[in-house]
C-alpha cells in the first residue's frame, strides 16, 4: 500500500464519515467483551495419586453408577423409534438448499452474460418500461420523471443507492448534487472514474419529501433493480 496517496485515504475517510453523520450516526454502539468462565487447574498426577491404583472392577462401578444417575433421555436410547426408509429416502432426496418465493409480479432472477450491444439496448427497453410505471401511484403523481441508472453496462461494480433525492428527480440521473460529490470523491480515492462503474437506486421515482422508501414500494421496483443487476452482471455490489 506504500503507493496509495494517505491523503487522498485519508480524505475519503473523512468524507464518509460526514456521511454517517448527515445520516443520523452518533456514534458506535459499545460492545461488552463477552465473560470468559475460569476453572480451576486440577494437578492429574497428584490427584491420581492420592487415590491410588484404578481397579478396572472399579472402572465398572463407576459407569454403572453414572448410567443409573443419567437422565432417561441419555439412557434409553431403544426408545426413539428408528427412521423409517421413506424418511431416509425423502430427505436425501431434498435439495440441499430451499428455494426462496418469489414476490408477486417479480421473475426469477438469474445474472446474464450478455455481449455489450445487446447489454445496452436492452437496459434502454428496460428503462422504457420504467420510465412508463405507474405501480406506486403517490410516486408517479408527484414525481418530474424516473431515474433509472447510469454508467458502464460491463461494470465490474454497482453502486445501488436507497431511493432518488430532488437533484435526482429533476435532473434524471441518479446520485447527483451532494450525495453524487461525495460519491465522486469516494471513487477518485479508490483510483476510478465514475465511467467505469454502474450506478442505480432501489427505487427509480423519488418518494415526497426525500421519505423512505416503504416495504411494497420496494417491491414494486425489485423487477427493475434485479433486471438492472442481471443485464450488468456486476462482480461486486455496493
């Protein structure tokens, strides 16, 4: 790392940091160090031989006093009935892992591997469709137009920002204004352009008031972002 500018570090730092902070982040939340449980050292050879020599008829009492004490449910092991061979066969038959439902309206997803011609025009049909969506009724009344995304299609990252301010909405292009400057100095300190990435919302109309966007409002865009996602085939999302 001795190549990297420590100011240019340093200056990003700072610069997200005063993001947390218009964000509504005080500070960090403390965390008590979890109790460590202490035990008492015991001396094996001395305590063996204080006893004196182990009798394997002793050894035998022993566990068989142990096995009495045990709880039922540790000693009576005859009583669970076996599995039966449906059982056995239904689950190895399962899949290994469960297939998530899907939200209403939304398509399963799966990432393309698209050439850049194609990735282009059909991010341009995809915005068409959005910029004529009406599924949130409060943002499409209120809204100046839909921001749908901007940048490279064969972006190796994503940034997905929360929802479209005032700058954004009236410009059409997502994190513009103070949030796109402090997004710009973010990735002049990683040594990038902002060209070289993709850059999108959860949302593509802004909710009044710069609100948060509600659970069914993300809903309702999740087609569009996952779209988005599958057409760039990003590497890393931010």
């Amino acid at each position: 790392m001795h190549d990297i500018d420590s100011a240019s570090v340093r200056r990003a730092i700072v610069q997200q940091l005063e993001g947390f902070r218009r964000a509504g982040l005080t500070h960090w939340t403390k965390i008590a160090p979890l109790p460590v449980e202490t035990v008492a050292p015991v001396d094996l050879v001395t305590a063996g031989a204080a006893r004196g020599p182990v009798s394997s008829s002793s050894l035998a009492t022993t566990a068989t006093a142990r096995a009495e004490a045990a709880p039922p449910s540790l000693t009576r092991t005859e009583s669970m009935p076996p599995a039966s061979r449906s059982d056995r066969s239904s689950s190895a038959d399962a899949p290994a892992s469960a297939t998530l439902p899907l939200a209403s309206g939304c398509a399963t997803f799966q990432p393309l591997n698209l050439p850049r011609d194609e990735r282009v025009s059909q991010l341009a049909v995809l915005a068409e469709r959005v910029a004529a969506c009406v599924r949130c009724q409060e943002l499409a009344a209120t809204r100046k137009q839909t921001v749908f995304g901007v940048g490279n299609p064969e972006a190796k990252i994503m940034f997905i920002g929360e929802a479209p301010g005032a700058d954004e909405d009236a410009q059409g292009e997502p994190f513009v204004g103070r949030a796109g400057q402090l997004l710009n100095d973010i990735i002049n300190a990683c040594r990038m352009k902002r060209e070289d990435i993709y850059i999108c919302n959860i949302l593509r109309c802004r909710p009044p008031g710069n609100r948060l966007p509600s659970p069914e409002e993300a809903g309702n865009c999740r087609e569009y972002l996952d779209g988005q996602i599958a057409l760039v085939n990003p590497e890393y999302i931010v």
